[in-house]
C-alpha cells in the first residue's frame, strides 16, 4: 500500500490563472488604507479580520472571472488518474474559485480535499492540517511554483518540489517517481 501523499498548488501547478494582480493589489490596498504589493504575506498578517473577509470576496470576483477562461494543464488528470495515494490541493485562492474549477473540470472525485485562504491564512497552514490529517501516511509531496512555501514549510516533515512550467517541469514523471518508489 502506498503511503504517500500528494499535495499541489493551484495557480501555477494545476492551471494558470490570467488575473491582472496589478489591479488587485490597487483594490485590496484602496480597502486597507496602505499599499498592498503581494498577497501571502497580507493573507498572513490579516487571517480571520474583517479585512482578510473583505479583501478576500474583492479578489475571489477577480479568480473567478479567470477560472471562466482558466484551461487544465495538459499532465494533470494522468496525474489524478495515476496516483496511488490521496491527492491534495492546498492553494491561497478562495474555496469558492477552487470548487468552481474543480468542478469544470470534473476533477473532484480525484481529489481528498481542496483547501483554500478561507479557512487557512497561509500555506504553510494548510500543509499542517493535511499532515495531522493523514497521520496513517510516511511521505507527504508537496509540489509549488514559490520559493518562498518552501521555506516557509521547511520544518515540516515533507518533500518539497519546486515546479516550473516554464522550464517545462512535467508533473506526469515526478509522480512516475513517487509510484516506483512507494
């Protein structure tokens, strides 16, 4: 049996969303009274006020839009439909936008459970519940497209895989990898 799990980012991992973040961050800092120039570290510092509730339906019109037009990486459902463990996502766009997509694509049978900003202010946040969640589990992948959720998940016991579509990373093999292994 396997006991492995996969978890994935989103937007850049499993479709790429097409959002003018310029714009978003002129709205969200309008509402915060204070320039806001990238939003992991405002998710963090604002989780569970009234100005994350805010500035998060301000923004989820914005991921929804793009998820209307968002197509499915071409590698992502041989993934789904290879993988011998459970599969998460763990991503800071809203559940809303998540589920929205998800269902476009017909993917939620795949997938454990999807976890957005709303009920977790950070990535780092999200990979902790999974880990306590699956205890049963030895490996847990984690596969992103920043640095930064590296670094901030450092300390956990996971694997992370920095994943670059533009370097032309193919998902398909790295899960080969983790099949073979398991």
């Amino acid at each position: 049996m396997i006991k492995t799990v996969l978890i994935l980012d989103f937007d850049g991992v499993i479709t790429d969303l097409d959002i003018d973040w310029e714009l978003v961050y002129k709205e969200v800092s309008k509402l915060a009274g204070y320039s806001v120039d990238g939003l992991l570290t405002f998710w963090e510092n604002c989780y569970g006020t009234e100005l994350f509730n805010s500035s998060s339906k301000i923004i989820e019109k914005h991921e929804l839009e793009a998820i209307s037009r968002a197509i499915l990486y071409y590698d992502i459902k041989p993934v789904f439909e290879s993988f011998k463990g459970p599969i998460y996502i763990a991503s800071m766009q809203s559940q809303k936008a998540l589920e929205a997509f998800l269902n476009k694509h017909n993917l939620k049978l795949y997938i454990k459970e999807a976890l957005g900003r709303d009920n977790f202010g950070t990535k780092r946040q999200q990979i902790q519940y999974i880990i306590n969640k699956e205890q049963g589990y030895k490996d847990f992948i984690f596969v992103d497209d920043l640095p930064r959720n590296k670094d901030d998940c450092s300390d956990l016991d996971i694997h992370f895989i920095l994943f670059n579509r533009k370097k032309r990373d193919n998902l398909v093999k790295i899960v080969e990898r983790i099949n073979n292994t398991a």
